[in-house]
C-alpha cells in the first residue's frame, strides 16, 4: 500500500488550470496565478466544463487545463507541483494481482489517447485499486521534461557495468542497483563498483538514496 500524497519523489512542474473568469492568456510552463491561468489562447468557454481528471500523474498532481498544445482547444492533464483545491492525499493506492478474479475485473485494456495529458504517458497501464474502490486500468499523465525546466538528475554511465540479477552477481566491492534517473528514464539492474550513488548527480535540492531491496532501487529525492 502506498500514498499518493507522499509518494511524490519527483517535483512537478507550476501549478495551472482553468476556472470560470477571464484572464490573459499564456504560455505552457507559466505561471501568474494558481488555478487561474489559462494556456494557448484557450479559455473556459473554449473547452466547456472543467472535468475531474481521467489519469493520474507522475511526478505531481493532475489539474485539468483548457489547451491547444495538440493542436485545438480541449482539456488536458497537467502535473502540477501544488495539488489543486479540495485535493485529497490520504488516498491508498494497491497494485491487483494479474492472476486474481480482481485483477479480471479490470477487464479489457482500454485504448489511451496521449492527446488526454499534456506531455503525453509515462509508463505502461497499471490494474490498480484505488481506496476501497475496485480494481481498475490506471495509466499516469507526465509532468514537464527536466530538459525544458533544467532539473534534469545526470547519469555517468562510465561507471555502469554489467547486467545482474539473482543469478549473475555483481563482483565483490560492487553493488546490483536498478536506476530511476528522471521520471521515464529507467536503467535495468546493473553493476556499480563502489558507492552506487557516484555514478548520478542529482539536481538542486535532491539527493541520492537508496532502498533496501535486491536489486536495490537508486534514483534522487528530497
């Protein structure tokens, strides 16, 4: 079981959406207001009704926003930094076992539209419970790429070795560490001699960890 409101390892990108009042249009990534920017020269009356989110994000919390960055205006989910009103993070999250009648309840994988996030999906679809709810498909929207926000975490890749697993160890004095570099770039268990964090650097404000398990799960967090 885990949360969404602390399972966050990852910062998001500014806080938009749209409500029902005018305001100067503006560009993807701005930030003037929480909940009141609208983005592209696409407003309110543009869109319809604001709806609840279809997907979940990655990295953030996802806030329906009235968009033309595919192109025409409709709705969007954005992965903001800050959750939007009314947002409750006290939400469980339990992954359904594929091989279980729950899991069966989810039914036939649904067809997904990346046009339904802003910067499309991250990851494959998830049968997932969320709450006392029932099993169900989930697929998670991504937030902004570090490389347009410069908070990209860096690789070395020099110091990746070979491939490990139960059955291939890696040599005394090294570590099988699979790598969670930034969100949507993951590196398979692999061998690093010495300190596994030296072969990443993490951006401002977030540090190298990590978790206790075989292979052990590296990535950056604050």
């Amino acid at each position: 079981m885990r949360f969404l409101g602390s399972s966050l390892l990852f910062a998001g990108l500014a806080l938009v959406a749209c409500n029902g009042k005018s305001t100067t249009a503006s560009p993807v990534g701005s930030q003037t207001g929480a909940l009141e920017t609208y983005r592209d020269g696409c407003d309110a009356n543009a869109c319809g009704a604001r709806p609840e989110p279809k997907h979940r994000c990655v990295g953030g919390y996802a806030v329906s926003v009235c968009t033309n960055a595919r192109g025409t205006c409709g709705w969007q989910i954005d992965c903001a930094a800050e959750p939007p009103p009314g947002y409750d993070g006290n939400v469980g999250v339990s992954s359904c076992d594929v091989n279980t009648t729950a899991a069966q309840a989810c039914g036939p994988l649904p067809v997904y539209d990346d046009k339904d996030c802003v910067y499309g999906f991250v990851g494959e679809p998830q049968c997932e419970r969320y709450g006392s709810g029932s099993c169900a498909w989930s697929r998670r929207c991504r937030p902004q790429p570090c490389e347009q926000t410069g908070t990209c975490n860096v690789l070395d890749r020099s110091k990746l070795g070979t491939a490990c697993d139960g059955e291939n160890r890696c040599p005394t004095g090294s570590s099988c560490v699979s790598i969670n570099v930034n969100i949507g770039e993951h590196v398979p268990p692999t061998c690093i001699e010495g300190n596994p964090c030296s072969a990443i650097t993490c951006s401002a404000g977030l540090q190298c960890f990590i978790a206790e398990s075989f292979p052990g799960q590296m990535g950056c967090a604050r």
